[in-house]
C-alpha cells in the first residue's frame, strides 16, 4: 500500500503530471543532500522538510507533497 495515497496527493497538485515532476526533481534534491553531507557541502540542495521514518528520498518526497511543504509553478516558453 502506497501511503500517502495517490487520491490524497491529487488533492495537492494540478494533476498526475505534475505530481510525478514535482516529486521527481524533489526526491532528487534530497538525493544530492545526503551525497553533500558525506563531503561537507551544502551549497545547492535542501535538506527534506519533514520527519520521515521511510529512507526513500521519492516517499520522502510525497510526504512533502502531501503536507503541502511544496509548492511550484509552471513556467510560460
């Protein structure tokens, strides 16, 4: 079972799209945090903004969303 639920996450973003873009590049930049606190840098990449029992960076990325810690634009080309 997928926990947040999929349903619960819809509720926060525009549509699956951008559920699956948002929580992508956000799981990624938990990703280049924890690699950064092994090397003592901290430039470009936040750490994760909740609590999360799970060591996945893409569930700890749908926690963020469901808790609506995330927000994000669309940008006009």
């Amino acid at each position: 079972m997928i926990d947040p639920r999929v349903d619960r996450l819809l509720e926060c973003v525009d549509s699956r799209y951008a559920l699956v873009i948002v929580a992508a590049k956000r799981a990624r930049q938990i990703n280049n945090y924890h690699h950064m606190l092994g090397e003592g840098s901290f430039d470009e990449a936040p750490p994760p903004m909740i609590e999360s029992r799970s060591k996945n960076y893409l569930t700890m990325a749908l926690e963020e969303v469901a808790q609506n810690k995330l927000s994000y634009e669309y940008k006009q080309y």
